[in-house]
C-alpha cells in the first residue's frame, strides 16, 4: 500500500513533465524570420520618460529595447499558467472585470504595477478582444507606433497570422507598462468556437483546464520589473501617471509578486504563500528555473552604470573558458574607445556583478542577454534543461551556441543589447532628495554633523560602498583574485582597510567636495556571508554554478570560487543554532549595492526586509520609509522579531499565514486521475477535493514556508552511492508525509497538522538546500557606534 502514499507525487511529475529530445528551433526561426527581419525600434515615443533626457538615435532604440521588446517570450509565459495548475495568469491581469479585486482604477495600489498613459479602464467586453475587459487606448492620444505590423510585421506561426492577424512583433500595448499583447499562435478555429469569455473570468471548471487556449498571449519586456514612479516627479495620482512622472531605471519597488504571479491571491494556497514570502519589491529570479531554494531579491535602481563599469575595470577581473567565450563583449561592436577596456583577449573580462549572488561574471552585455533568456526568450530551448517551477530533475546548462544556432530573438536581441547599454550609460543618472520636490525640508544638517557624517562613512561603510578609494598596496590588492585564492586575498584586503592608513586616506576622499560625483557608491565586490551575516539563500543560490543552468553566463573565477566556511543557522522548531558550512564553487557570497538614492529605495537588504514598505510613491512616504529602514539597519534591535521564537533567534522566519494547501484542479490532472474522480474520493478521501482536484496539505498556519520550499530534491554529489543514499532519504521523508497528511481526517485542524509538522520536522530540515531561514539578520556594521555617530552618519546618507 505504500506506493498509494506516492499517488499526489507522481501526478505532479505527470503534471509538469520535462522536454527531451534535441534542441530546438524558436518559433521565429521556424516562421523563416531572421534576426535582420527583426530590427530595433526608431520611435522617441518615451521621450517624456527619466526626466526628459535628451538621447541619440541609438539611444533612443535602446530604450525601445527596454521597453518593448520580448523577443518571443510571450510564449513562456502562456506556458506557465499551466505549470502553476492556473495560479498564474497575465491575461487576467490586464483585465478590469467586475468583481476583481484590482482594475486600471487600482492597479499600482493593489499589483504594484505603472499604468501606461493614453489608456482608460474597460467599463464592458471588448468584441474586438473577444470579450476581454482590456483597457482601451484614449482618442486622443497618437497610435502606439510600435503595434505597426507594416513596419514591424509580426511572426506569423500557427493560428497567427491566419485565424487572427499576425500583428507586431512588438506586440500590442496593454495599459501596463512592460506588458504587450500578442495573438495567440494556438488560437485556432476549434479554440476560436470553445471561448467563452465569461467563463474565462468566472468559471472555474472552465478557467482551470489545462487545454483551455486564450485568444492572446501576454510577452514581458525588461521595463516590466524596473519601470517606476520617478522619486523626482512623484505622481500627483499613482493610478493615473503622466509620463514625466514615470522612471525606466528605478525599479518595481512597489511590486506584488504575490497577487501578480497568484491572480487569486488565496493565502489556502501553498504557492501563493510561498510567493507571499517575497515582498514588495521583490522577486526570486530563480522562480521558474528552480533551484529548490527559496530566494526572493529586490527589483534594484538602475544608477551611475559608467561608474559601475568603472569600478568593474578596477575590482571585477576575472577569467573565462568553455561556453562563457561565447557571450559577445562590447569589443564585438565598437572598434575603439573607453567600451573596448572591458575585455583582453583571449579570456580576460573585467566585469559588473548584476545577480546579488554576483554569479553574472562574464561581461555586461552577457548579464543583459542573460536577463532575457530568464524572462523566456528561446523558451521552447531554455525549459528543456530543467522542470519549470517543480525542480525535482537534473538541470543541464543552456548553451549560448544552441541560441545562436536556432533563435533568431537570440541573435536580435544580442545585436541590439549595445544600444540598451548605450541607453542605461545615459539615463542612469541619481534621484538626489534636494532636486525632490519638498526634499531640501529633509536636509536640515549643519556643516558640523555632515563633516562627522562623512567621517563616520569613511571609518565605518567606505571600504564596501565606495568606488572611490585608496590604492592598496601589494599585498592587500583584491585585483585579479577570483577564483581559487579569493577568500585569502579578501582577507587581506578586509584587514587593511581596518589600518589607520586606509582609514586617513578613505576620510579625505570622502571629506572631498566632489566625493559623490562619479560615484557608484559600491566596489560591486563579492563579500561573504560569513562576514555580513545575512540571509544565506540568496548568496547559495546554484542557478550559476557549474552545469546549472546558467552555466555559460557565469565566469571560471566565480565557478572556482572557495568556500567562504561555516555560518550560523536556527533551528525553525526550536531556535537552537547550529552550524552550516556553505557549498564552494560559486556560493556564499553577496556583491555590494550601490547607496545611490538610498532615501527613494527603502526597505533593505537583498531582500527588502528591514525596514516599513509605505504603498505612496510620495517623497514624503519615501522618506518615512528610508527613516524605519535606515533606523532599523543601525538599531537593530528595532528589526521585526519572530511570532513564534521571539528573541531565541535574530529576526523573523516567513510563516504561513493560514491553513494551506498544495493544488492542483481537477483540469490540470492527467485524464486518467481526472477519470478516477470517483474511486479517488474513496480511496483518499484527504487527498482530493469535492470537485476532484487533488489537494496535498493541510500545511497549518504559522508553518516555516522555506522548511518546504527549500527542500533539496536532489543530491549534487557526483558519487553514485552518495545520491542514491539522499534519494533514500528524499523518498522516505515523502513516504512519511504524505501518510501522515492521508490519515488525517478530511476536516483536520491546524494543531493536528502541526503535530505532524512537529514530528517530521527535524527531518525535513535536515534536507533543506538552504537552512538558514531567518530573513533580516546581519550587516551589523555600525551598530555599535554611538547615537552621535549614527545621527550624522543618516543626516550625510540623505544626500545620496
């Protein structure tokens, strides 16, 4: 009877299967389109956008790129409200149905999302958008000029391009910003007689069937998780922005991924809680390509990146081979002149680190190229190398020479990524408070304070968040020491710049009139979490590390790099600590963020957990924002502590919020559970639902969410017996689990529940991937200096 316990596992594995085969060609490639058949975008139609800038042709086009362009991604996304069993869907994003809790009125409260000017709510179905309550584009605003499909002929592939038109390859503007709308190349005649957009929106038997095909696809452009309310023109109505008051490089601080990525936002259900984990602001990148590690990390600003890449030519050398050789460098597009100093043949790359772990190692235009795959460009490849959202199967690098080979959005989109840089080179300028409309009330300092805040700075923050600082002598120079011997160069580095001499140097940089100017306010180094004392699962995360999956875009010095040691973790049960010794190879490391424009950016950490998210994209509640979260960085102990454990252990651990299941409706179960309806409520009353669909729980309220989201499916040893021993203990614990959750009765309370989470406990924690499950611990730096200090120091952090 045993294996009856494995029935919800293995439907899950049947639910979310993983490709196989060869690889592939992208559906623009299999439609006879080209890269040169996919030009960038000429139009200054954002040019009221990041304060007016004036930009060059090429400039212009990057920000387009940004923008606009999804380089087939749409595909993905379509995909992925199968693989979360119905949880995700964009399409009912955009819409304004009666009865949502969110329409166009409400959207950046409620999603967090920036409403696209020259549109105006639904207020009926649209028969143009087969009955969908899409936002409508206003009369009196100019067509978009990139919905032209005689200039930008869309890719005509199945149903597309003869049951509907095949429109852009830009798509059609959405009403959100970052969001485009393209037809459906599955919408053919049969689907075309088979919607019902009614049901669509309230039906679930209709609605959640795994063969339900919508009239559109929605694709994501980069703007989607960066756009934001500018902080120097706050919108006088988030809901309704002009577009001066709109950012592209300021991030998606105010971003629900949990009502965005669960449009039901349903805390019974266990993805929506863990998606709850991440909050405002926050996303883990690694969502779909899962590491089976729960990580979410902020949407960050976009600041000073000439400087950045600056301090990268200073700090960031590292070395590439195999498959990292393949990314292009900017050498590849300009002959001469400051962008040809990132890289020395054959394998040299002085490098930014754009992924928190600092894993994005092989130059900025491979991070930028990297970031579209992750959003689904060459989906029908990239899914191939892992199980989308399960992760319960070995993950195989993507290669860029398969993208190249077969993707034609691959090769636009690396021909085209030089002008996006050339467009955040120009517009990544700093929102500095005294430019802010009421800032100058903010900055009440003397001269005094500002001179001690400077020198408190340098004494104490210089040494991490400074690209600007003192040369150091041989033997502590961190240049060229990635790889292998980094942590002992590190070592080095770190104890000189506790040295007088480093500390006299650093203080008349910063007490310099013009120490602000040009200054990317970080070295962008890999610092170790053993020495930040932050939450480990961001830092350990494998997406990056040799044959993962981005293998290709990761440097050889980042897949060498040594183990930083042992960190202290808790024991969710009881607080007890215990020691952890972080995996080499890549992990344990955090890259420093840049303080530009600290007073608009608040919450903190990597992952906005310090600190009172104010919903109000106002200077005001910006400033009320950075005070909670500044104070709390400097006092700790004003930090939130943990509802269960309290001061046993430093912080809060995510916990469920209610009673809570894993489900799966009855329309996305293979046929033949869907056709054992019956003899399913008969044989596992506590497994299946009224309706049929099967629900794995109850998980009680107050539940650890990263006990379960961070369990390690499977082992990384390269030994046989090493992996079958850890695929023993995987199956037991499972087998274990889901007997227990089977006996209980179909109504079981959350003391019930927890009494099995109690006594199984231990033994999930003990295969956890990451086990450090306190969120907004450490960077303790500056804490215990006295009141004095850290009053001047905040009053000279405002002027970032």
């Amino acid at each position: 009877m045993k294996i009856l316990h494995l029935l919800p596992f293995l439907v899950l594995a049947a639910c979310v299967s993983m490709p196989t085969g060869e690889p592939v060609r992208d559906e623009a490639m299999r439609a006879g389109r080209t890269a040169a058949s996919l030009p960038s975008a000429n139009e200054d139609y954002f040019k009221g956008m990041d304060g007016g800038i004036a930009l060059t042709a090429d400039e212009v086009r990057g920000r387009n790129m940004w923008m606009v362009w999804t380089g087939g991604d749409d595909r993905l996304w379509d995909q992925l409200t199968n693989y979360t069993f119905g949880t995700f869907d964009l399409l009912k994003i955009l819409s304004s149905y009666p009865g949502m809790p969110y329409s166009r009125d409400n959207r950046f409260a409620y999603l967090g999302v920036v409403n696209e000017p020259c549109f105006s709510r639904a207020t009926g179905p649209d028969p143009q958008h087969y009955g969908l309550w899409l936002d409508r584009r206003t009369p009196d605003c100019p067509a978009d000029p990139f919905d032209n499909p005689r200039k930008y002929p869309g890719v005509a592939i199945g149903a597309r391009g003869t049951v509907q038109p095949a429109g852009s390859y830009y798509g059609a503007p959405t009403g959100i910003l970052g969001l485009r709308l393209f037809p459906n190349p599955d919408f053919d005649a049969r689907a075309a007689a088979a919607w019902d957009p009614v049901r669509y929106y309230t039906d679930p038997a209709y609605y959640e069937r795994r063969d339900l095909v919508r009239p559109y696809r929605v694709g994501m452009s980069c703007g989607f998780c960066h756009v934001g309310p500018n902080p120097l023109h706050p919108p006088a109505d988030p809901e309704h922005p002009a577009w001066s008051e709109i950012s592209s490089l300021v991030g998606a601080q105010y971003f629900w991924v949990d009502r965005i990525f669960s449009w039901k936002a349903d805390p019974s259900n266990f993805v929506f809680q863990i998606l709850h984990t991440s909050r405002p602001g926050t996303l883990d990148t690694s969502l779909v390509s899962s590491d089976n590690i729960n990580n979410p990390r902020t949407m960050n600003a976009i600041y000073n990146l000439g400087d950045r890449l600056g301090s990268a030519r200073r700090w960031g050398r590292e070395m590439l081979a195999g498959g990292e050789l393949d990314n292009r460098q900017f050498n590849d597009f300009v002959a001469s002149g400051p962008l040809t100093q990132f890289f020395e043949p054959p394998n040299t790359v002085y490098t930014t680190h754009v992924l928190k772990d600092g894993a994005d190692s092989v130059g900025a235009l491979g991070a930028l190229n990297r970031v579209y795959l992750n959003i689904g460009l060459y989906s029908e490849e990239w899914l191939r190398h892992f199980r989308p959202i399960i992760g319960d199967a070995p993950v195989t690098p993507i290669a860029i020479s398969t993208a190249r080979t077969n993707s034609a959005y691959w090769d636009a989109t690396e021909f085209q990524t030089p002008d996006m840089a050339g467009f955040l080179l120009k517009a990544s300028a700093p929102h500095h408070l005294r430019d802010a409309p009421g800032g100058s009330a903010y900055l009440h300092a003397s001269a005094e304070q500002l001179r001690h805040g400077k020198t408190v700075f340098a004494e104490n923050c210089a040494r991490c968040h400074s690209s600007k600082a003192p040369i150091a002598p041989p033997t502590a120079s961190i240049q060229g020491c990635a790889g292998p011997d980094y942590m002992a160069c590190f070592e080095r580095y770190w104890a000189w710049t506790k040295t007088d001499d480093f500390k006299r140097q650093m203080a008349r940089i910063v007490q310099a009139d013009d120490f602000l100017e040009g200054n990317y306010l970080s070295n962008d180094m890999r610092i170790p979490i053993t020495l930040l004392g932050t939450n480990a699962c961001s830092p350990v995360a494998t997406n990056g590390i040799r044959g993962n999956i981005w293998d290709n875009f990761s440097s050889e010095s980042y897949k060498t790099l040594p183990s930083v040691g042992s960190i202290t973790v808790y024991d969710p049960f009881t607080g007890a600590p215990k020691e952890w010794t972080v995996p080499a190879g890549g992990r344990g490391y955090t890259r420093v963020p840049t303080l530009i424009s600290l007073w608009a950016t608040a919450p903190y950490l990597q992952n906005n957990s310090v600190g009172r998210f104010d919903p109000s994209p106002s200077v005001g509640a910006r400033m009320a924002s950075f005070t909670t979260g500044i104070e709390q960085m400097l006092w700790p102990e004003r930090r939130e502590h943990d509802a269960v454990l309290g001061a046993r252990i430093p912080g809060v651990i995510d916990r469920t919020t209610a009673t809570s299941y894993l489900r799966i409706p009855k329309g996305y179960l293979p046929d033949y559970v869907q056709n054992a309806a019956g003899l399913n409520a008969v044989l596992f009353p506590a497994l299946f639902d009224r309706e049929g669909g099967l629900r794995l729980g109850p998980i009680p309220a107050g539940t650890p969410v990263d006990l379960l989201a961070n369990l390690d499916l499977l082992s990384e040893s390269s030994s046989p017996s090493v992996r079958v021993a850890h695929d023993r203990q995987v199956l037991g614990l499972v087998l274990a689990l889901a007997g227990d959750l089977k006996a209980l009765p179909p109504n079981a309370t959350d003391e019930q529940a927890r009494h099995i989470f109690a006594n199984l406990g231990e033994r999930v924690y003990a295969l956890s991937k990451c086990p450090d499950l306190v969120v907004n611990k450490g960077h303790l730096f500056g804490t215990e200096l006295p009141d004095r200090d850290k009053l001047a120091l905040i009053e000279f952090l405002k002027t970032f």
